[in-house]
C-alpha cells in the first residue's frame, strides 16, 4: 500500500551503514510522505521477531538473520500470509498506575 515507504527505510539503512544482519526503522506515514522515527542496527524489540515467527512458521526469522551475518541469502518462504493475528499496541499514559485490566477481543 505504501511502495515508498519500503524504499524509504532501506535508504535510512543505507544512509547510517546499516549494510548486514537486521536493521530496525521505524516510520510514520505523513501527507509529505514517510517521516524516520527511529533506526537501528538491530531486530526490533517488544518481542516483535518472536510475534513474526509465530505469524510466519514456514520461516524463521533467526536462521534468517544468521545467515545473513554469515554473508548468504536468507530462504524467504513463497508466501508471508500469516496464520495469526498480533497486535502490537501503544498507549498514551496520562498519569502513574497500574494497568489491572485489559478488555476486549481475545
């Protein structure tokens, strides 16, 4: 839905170094086009390689890495339909607590 976005990234990957192994950008999507937030030469954190290789188990994301560390081209699997649903959510905090709920869809 947003080719330029791809593009975007791997050239904020490209522009610090971020050659091998995994690189982890973070864009927002804007009227002016994609906007870096964040980038670095790592997975991503908040379990997000471990939610992919639930979602994707016909590939697995950290032979992926080792190989390519390893200077040769990760197997990608034909299709990246996943089989479950993750969401990864961010909540804006107000004031100091204690979250003792969460409700809605399981």
């Amino acid at each position: 839905q947003f080719p330029e976005a791809c593009s975007y990234a791997l050239h904020v990957c490209k522009a610090v170094g971020i050659c091998m192994e995994a690189g982890h950008v973070e864009i927002k999507i804007t009227q002016h086009g994609p906007v870096m937030v964040e980038v670095g030469a790592r997975r991503p954190g908040g379990q997000k390689t471990e939610m992919l290789a639930q979602l994707v188990p016909t590939w697995d994301p950290y032979v992926a890495q080792v190989l390519t560390c390893c200077g040769k081209s990760p197997t990608l699997p034909d299709n990246f339909s996943p089989v479950k649903l993750v969401r990864h959510c961010f909540f804006h905090i107000v004031e100091a607590g204690v979250v003792t709920a969460v409700r809605g869809e399981a």
